[in-house]
C-alpha cells in the first residue's frame, strides 16, 4: 500500500468516526476543503462512495460501513504493535485511551494514575466518559471500564474494584411533603431521578434484595440526566428521590442533606471491570495501568 492511498483510509477512519468534517478536519490538522479532496480521491480510487454528506452531518454509506468495520479493527492492531516497540525502549511509554464510566474514574482510575503517572513521564492517558456500551475496537480504545455484568464474554475482564453499594436518598424537603417509601414498589408514586443509558436508550433499573427476594423497579420523574454529578444535585435540591453509590452520598448523609430510605433492602451492583480485547498485545505501559488498577480483597 502506498503511503497516499494509508493517508487517504486514515482520514476516512477519522472522518467516519467523528461523523463530521469539521471536526474531523480539526483532528487531522488539516483544513475542510484538503480533507474533502481526499475523500474525493479516495472514492474515485475505489470506485464506490464512502460517505453521504448533507448540509448538517456525514454518514458512511453501506460500503463506507463495511469498510470502516474492517479499517477500525486493522488500525487499531497496528497502533497496538507500534505502541508494543516502546517495550524497547529504557522506560514504558505511549497513549493509552480508556472508555469508562463517571464514577469509576473518579473513584478508581484518577486515585491509582495520580500515584502511577509521576513514576513514568512518557505515559499518556486519555479517558473518555460515557455510561454507553462502546465498542473498543471500533473506537480504537485500548480498554473499557464497565460492570463486570457489562463486559462481553470475548474480552479479558480484570475487576478492579468491589460490589458497588447503592442507596437510595432523598432531600429532608423532599421526604418532609412525601410520605418515605416502606417498600421499593412505593418508589413508582414518587419522583425518581434518573440515569439515561445512551446505548439502549433506556433509563437504569433500580435494584433490591432482601430475605433472597429480588426486585428490579422501574422509577419515573421529572428529571433525567447521563451523570451521576447532577442526579445527586438534583437530590439535594429536592427534585426528588435517587439511586446513587453509597461512597457518593455517604457525606450527604453525615451532614443531613440527604436521607437514606429503603435501608434494610440491600442494594448493590456488580464490580467494575476493565476489559480489553484478548488479541490485544499489552505493552509494558499497559501492563503497569493494570497492576496500578487491579483489585485486591
């Protein structure tokens, strides 16, 4: 392959990926109307369009799809192997991209990078929120952080943290004109807070247990959000009812800004995990992020 026609599917990669040409113009350092050109040339070679432009967005057509399926994976292995020659050198070094969730990387991953990083300067990270189910492979990330029940079963999965414990918390303003839940089927008359999982389109389910009994309830309300930061906002304000993990509430509670109902069901979720492809050829600099991160009872 010549190096234009590499230049040319790297461009497509970004641009397909972005879903627009301004942006992928800025990530590419290069102007909109060099990137279209080489677009242009790259469909012209193939004889085949790649992408369906309109005035507001770009999307790739069916042959842009199954191209772009084949790229992102190959890319991505190349970038794996490029990334493996820092093993020779003196220290690790390269970019790792992590996908993970708000409240394991604030809880999990920046605690074990802020003692890890300033041991090794040529390592570079990038993390990318998002409660959705990314596929790493395609979005070329090195790994993902998920709840164990969220990984795919083809990835190695290392936990890196315990069950999360939740609870479900309430404003005293908030419970003192709303009678607290007894059981968690009392939640469906009240104003619940909730969590938008963009992949699904969903709202997240809350989740009980008592005397082996399980229950999955479905909350409404007037507030939905994608982060955990303004749902406890919300609670403290007194916008209504919220399933948050204990360690973010738990000083909330201490002050009495907040008020745990539904304390003798337990609630708690799987551990989190981070996840990568079993053919990825881990690097020492990877290596060193997941000893930093694995968890240890």
């Amino acid at each position: 392959m010549q190096r234009e026609e590499m230049a040319d599917l790297t461009a497509f990669l970004v641009v397909a990926e972005e879903r627009s040409f301004t942006r992928a113009a800025a990530k590419l350092g290069m102007t909109q109307s060099a990137l279209s050109q080489l677009m242009r040339r790259l469909e012209k070679r193939l004889g085949l369009r790649l992408l369906t432009r309109t005035t507001r967005s770009v999307a790739p057509t069916d042959a842009g799809e199954r191209l772009l399926q084949t790229l992102a994976p190959a890319l991505a292995n190349l970038d794996a192997s490029l990334a493996a020659l820092s093993e020779l050198r003196d220290k690790p070094a390269g970019t790792i991209r992590i996908t993970s969730v708000e409240h394991a990387a604030k809880t999990i991953i920046w605690p074990a990078l802020k003692k890890l990083l300033p041991d090794y300067p040529d390592i570079n990270v990038e993390i990318s929120l998002d409660y959705g189910l990314v596929d790493i492979v395609a979005e070329r990330y090195d790994a993902g952080v998920r709840l164990g029940e969220q990984v795919a079963q083809d990835m190695i999965a290392v936990r890196i943290a315990p069950d999360v414990p939740m609870a479900v918390v309430g404003a005293p303003a908030y419970l003192g004109k709303n009678p607290a839940p007894a059981v968690p089927q009392d939640l469906m008359q009240h104003r619940c807070i909730n969590l938008r999982v963009p992949t699904s389109g969903g709202l997240t389910t809350w989740g009980f247990e008592k005397d082996g009994r399980k229950l999955n309830v479905r909350t409404d309300g007037q507030l939905i959000f994608n982060t955990l930061d303004l749902i406890l906002e919300a609670a403290i304000e007194g916008f209504g009812l919220a399933y948050l993990p204990m360690d973010l509430v738990q000083m909330r509670l201490s002050s009495r800004q907040l008020v745990h109902v539904l304390s003798d069901w337990h609630t708690e979720l799987s551990g989190y995990h981070l996840y990568y492809p079993s053919r990825r050829q881990p690097t020492s600099a990877f290596a060193l992020l997941v000893k930093a991160l694995q968890y240890r009872a």
